[in-house]
C-alpha cells in the first residue's frame, strides 16, 4: 500500500508568523522553540518542516496569549516583507488581479501539496485556498491566510476596498464582530471551504509599486526556486513536470502522459483527483506560465506561443488566454511593453 508523505511547508509561510508575534510583543523565540523550531531553520527560507509544526505554532500562540482570534490578528501585525519574494512580486505586478495569479502560480514554494485558485465567475471572483481532496486548513491558519489576501491586496494597490463576501470552512467563533470590521462585508462559517469572492472589476485595480522589469525577475527567481525545491512525490508534481517537457510545439494527451507513467487514463485520473487536481487544471496551469513568459517578451510571435503550447487554433489560444488572465494575448502584451518602455 503507497505511503502518503506528510505534507510540509517551507520557512517562508512561518516567518510571517514569528514577524507578527514579535510585533505583537510576544516572545516570538520561546514560541518556536516550543513547537521544535529553531534560529537555524528560521533563517533558511527554503528549509521545509512539516505542516503540523506550523499548525501548532499557532495553537501553542493562542493558548500562550489567550487570543482565540491569534490567526486573525497575527495576519494584521506581520511584516509583509516577512512573506519574502511572494510580497515583493505580487507588489511589482501591474494589478491586483495579477498579484492574485502570482500568489496561485507559486503556492508550491510555501506549501508542497495545497492550492490557492483564482476563479472567475462572471462580475465575480473567488479566490480559494484547499489541500488535495479539497480539505480545509484548521481555523487559525484559514483565518491566517485569508486576512493576508485582503490586508495584502489593500496594501499592494493603495485601496481600502472591501470584498463581496468572506468564507471560512470552520464553524463561527462566539464574536465575530472583529472580522466583520475588517473585512467589511458579510463573513460566513461553515461553508466548508475558505475563500474570499470580490467583483471581478476589482481584479483590475493598478498596484501602486507596479514595475514590469522588477518582476520578470522576481518571476525567474521563483521560478528557478521551484525548479530547486524537492518534490512531494505526489503525482501531480511528476505530472506537471512531464508537461513542461511535452509543451514543446506538441499536443500532450492525458492518454500519452499515462502510457509514459505506465498507468491508465483512469488510475491517472484518480490519483491527480485524491490530490485535489487533475490534468485539464495541470495542463491550464503550465501553458499559463510558459504563455505568460513568452509574451512579456518580444522574441516569439503570439501565433508560434499558440503553436508551441499545442494550441491547434489561434482562436482556441485566445480564449483560454483571457480565461487564465482576464485580458487577451495581445492586451498582455501590449501592457507589459508599455509598463517597461515607461520605466
């Protein structure tokens, strides 16, 4: 029978955490020392420790201080460069819409099996983080994370704008009159799932640190730290990194990956499935990030991306292009050239 390795994060999701408890005047030290965490570790961004260590910082945190809110409130007092290339990347995106995208494209340097998704609904958005099989994170880490997207995006783009709508999985704490003066806008519990929903004009906000040039290279950096970091084993880290191999002028196949696995389309199906994923979200995300690569240049002509991604139509590339994105290939573009010839 397979063995499932416990899931890990890298030092980049604690750091903010051990940022906020010093801010808050807790002794941040005694704290990770407690959950087993020490200088050396905190001091390697990339250093990985098991999910459950960070689960229990914040536990341990809580019942030190007698904050039952402490996820919540920590996410207001971190230090936002304590979120490392993350912060600095989505702020030097051109907008708040593209800050999300990023921080859904580079979820594996923080945690190695969760996702964070950006969906668009029509006039609305939703942003939603889950572990594979759609499991929710406990409490504190949801209400953690959540708090960030908002506080971040507030930030990032120089507006105090509310979302439509909040959604935690766990069950109400007994006040929750906190949260709605952050966010306010109608905060729900026990939806089963944590996400934010916001009209999806406000995906279009400018950052106000936006810098083309700055975050070509903040993209290669992570890009090459993901290229670097040790994988899961799970079976959507091999897929994704066949696909890259594959979008190379080809047309990949869930068929023809599977015989290259040696297994079926459906024992395929049902292991990307118990990982939260599958190959149509597996193969959208890597075009997405080769496309977007591409385009920021000037090398490569819209219709060879289409081509070399396994597009057969030029037609067919355009619509899954404003899908991923919310602009056209040739809006992408045009913007990210006009963003650099502005510098």
């Amino acid at each position: 029978m397979p063995h499932t390795l416990e899931p890990r994060l890298t030092v980049r999701a604690v750091r903010p955490l051990i940022s906020a408890l010093r801010v808050m005047g807790h002794d941040a030290a005694r704290l990770a020392a407690g959950v087993g965490l020490d200088s050396g570790t905190l001091n390697d961004p990339d250093a990985r420790v098991p999910m459950r260590v960070a689960v229990a910082l914040l536990s341990h945190a809580a019942e030190q201080a007698g904050d039952a809110n402490i996820g919540f409130h920590l996410a207001q007092h971190a230090e936002l460069n304590a979120f490392d290339v993350h912060f600095y990347a989505m702020a030097s995106s051109p907008t708040l819409g593209a800050a999300y995208a990023l921080l859904s494209r580079y979820q594996r340097l923080i945690h190695d099996t969760s996702r964070v998704e950006l969906e668009r609904r029509g006039d609305c958005a939703v942003l939603r983080h889950s572990l594979p099989g759609d499991r929710a994170v406990p409490r504190q880490s949801a209400e953690f994370l959540v708090t960030t997207w908002v506080r971040g995006g507030r930030v990032i783009t120089g507006v105090d704008w509310a979302p439509l709508e909040v959604r935690f999985a766990h069950p109400p704490p007994s006040d929750t009159s906190e949260h709605e003066r952050f966010f306010r806008a109608e905060v729900r519990f026990g939806t089963g799932a944590n996400e934010l929903v916001m009209r999806t004009s406000l995906l279009d906000t400018p950052c106000i640190g936006a810098d083309a040039g700055l975050a070509e290279v903040l993209e290669r950096y992570a890009a090459d730290r993901l290229e670097r970091a040790p994988r899961s084993g799970g079976i959507a880290d091999r897929v994704s990194h066949a696909l890259t191999e594959d979008l190379r002028g080809g047309d990949p196949t869930a068929a023809g990956l599977a015989a290259r696995l040696k297994m079926s389309v459906r024992t395929l199906n049902r292991l990307l499935a118990d990982e939260g994923t599958s190959y149509r979200e597996l193969l959208d995300a890597r075009r997405r990030d080769i496309a977007t690569r591409y385009l920021a240049g000037n090398d490569v002509s819209i219709a060879e991306v289409a081509f070399l991604l396994g597009f057969s139509e030029l037609s067919s590339f355009h619509r899954a292009f404003k899908r991923w994105t919310g602009q056209t290939p040739g809006e992408f573009r045009t913007r990210s050239h006009t963003r650099t010839e502005s510098r």
